[in-house]
C-alpha cells in the first residue's frame, strides 16, 4: 500500500480555492509521524511509482502531506491539487468504486473500513489507515476535519447538467482526460452512457479550433449525411463506433456514438446541443 501524508501547509491554486490543513493533532490521540512531503509532476512517481501516470492523465499539480498515527494506527493521508476542478473530479470517478455508495463531503466523497477519499474545488483528498479493521469513524472525522478547511467549489462540473436525463444511466457521466470515445481528435471531454448509444461532449480552446477537429471528423469517418444541428453536425456510420450523430455549437463539439442500427440519434443529438448555453 502507498504511503499517504497530512498536509500542515496551504496549497495556494492559480485561482480564489486553497486547501488549508490542520496538524494531525486536530483530533485528540492522534501525533504527526516522520517529515512532512511534497510532490509535483516530476517528482510524483518517486511516492507512487506505478501509480503516478494516474494522477498525471488527470493534469496533476502536486501534493503535500505527513502521516499521522496513534498506538499501532496510522493514516496515509494524501491533499493533491490538480489543473481544475473538472480534472480533481475526475482523478475521484476514476478512483471510486461504482458498486459502492458516496456521502455528501465537498462535492462528493465515498468511505470504507481502510479508505476515505472526497473531491472538492481543485484538490483531492484521500486516506489510507493501516492495520487492517474497520477505521471508518476515523476517518470520517479527519476528512470532515480537512474538507471544512479547504475553500472552493462544492457542485458538480457544469458538463453534468448538460446532459438530458431521459434514458440516461445513473452515474455514468465521467471524465475522459484523453481521446475521448478512443479518438485522439477528441482530446478531452466527458462521455455519458444511454439506453441506446453513448453521449459526448469535448470542449476546444476556441470556435475556429472546433470547427477544424470536426472537418478532421468528417475525413475521418468518410462517408457522412448532413444533419441541421447547431453551428453544423453530420451523421455517419464507423465500423467500431456504429452509428453516430456529431455537432458543432461554438466551441463544443459533442453527439452520440454507438448507435443501434436504424437510430441515427438526430433526436438525441439535438436536445444535448440546446443544453449548451
């Protein structure tokens, strides 16, 4: 198992969030264990090595931390700060387990017998407490300790009210850090499932650069229909993704892929363009 630390710093983000941690102290019996640690992308995998290269996908910034311990009990306690709060939430879908339940902490958070772990703003934090047993109790009390000290945004990313709701399959929205739906075209964006087809959204530095990555799509895909949907959009049919329906509107480039036979998803495809505001 990794070692995780306790930050007694203050992560300062391009930005109004930070992250301000109290000592281990802050709950009683509880010590500080060795020296405090820091780590930023180029110094990640000497912490984590073999794990690293997860936290970098999700555009990682860097972490602070100690250990804390009370008799034979310790808590590996990570604080990391990532590029946004898009790229913190999604470092927390890919680390949670779907099979299990999540609690309100920060924007959302999900706890164990050995493991606690929340998002909130930039930054995401996680506990390990070792020797095994069920130390849930403590480390609720840490992270809600640690969650009140850090400022920032407490709400979903904006991409989760972009998507309709009919036919949706719960908790399915996530982050795709790179090459979304397998294309390298799409380099990040969200993916959603459905009860037929799956639903994107990939957001570009500008309209003009949109626009070229859907003229790229097109070639890409060869042959295409037109559709009128938003600034443009086309349907077409891949021999890996189905049946598919892809739009431009500013610049977002989104749609649905994995169409059964005879759905073309122009329906579809129109509602999540009109969520785009």
């Amino acid at each position: 198992m990794k070692t995780v630390i306790f930050v007694v710093s203050v992560l300062m983000s391009a930005g109004s969030a930070t992250a301000q941690m109290p000592p281990c102290a802050a709950v009683q019996g509880w010590t500080q264990q060795g020296a405090a640690r820091s780590f930023d992308a180029d110094t990640l995998f000497e912490y984590i090595d073999g794990n690293a290269e997860g936290y970098l996908l999700y555009h990682f910034v860097g972490m602070k931390g100690i250990t804390c311990q009370s008799g034979d009990m310790t808590l590996n306690i990570d604080i990391s700060e990532f590029e946004d709060t898009e790229f913190a939430y999604g470092m927390f879908t890919s680390t949670r387990d779907p099979r299990l339940p999540t609690v309100k902490m920060g924007v959302t958070g999900q706890v164990t017998e050995r493991k606690g772990f929340f998002t909130k703003d930039k930054y995401y934090v996680e506990i390990s407490a070792n020797p095994e047993g069920d130390h849930s109790a403590t480390l609720r009390a840490f992270l809600s300790i640690i969650e009140k000290n850090i400022q920032g945004r407490t709400t979903l990313p904006d991409a989760f009210g972009w998507f309709p709701t009919e036919n949706l399959t719960p908790d399915s929205i996530r982050l795709v850090p790179e090459s979304v739906l397998g294309l390298r075209l799409l380099k990040s964006g969200y993916v959603a499932q459905y009860q037929a087809g799956k639903a994107f959204l990939v957001r570009e530095s500008s309209p003009e650069s949109a626009a070229q990555v859907l003229t790229k799509l097109r070639e890409r895909f060869g042959q295409v229909a037109p559709a009128k949907i938003a600034d443009e959009a086309f349907t077409a049919n891949d021999r890996f993704l189905n049946g598919m329906c892809v739009f431009r509107k500013g610049a977002f480039i989104g749609g649905f892929a994995n169409l059964p036979d005879g759905r073309n998803g122009v329906a579809e495809t129109e509602k999540l363009a009109a969520n785009l505001k």
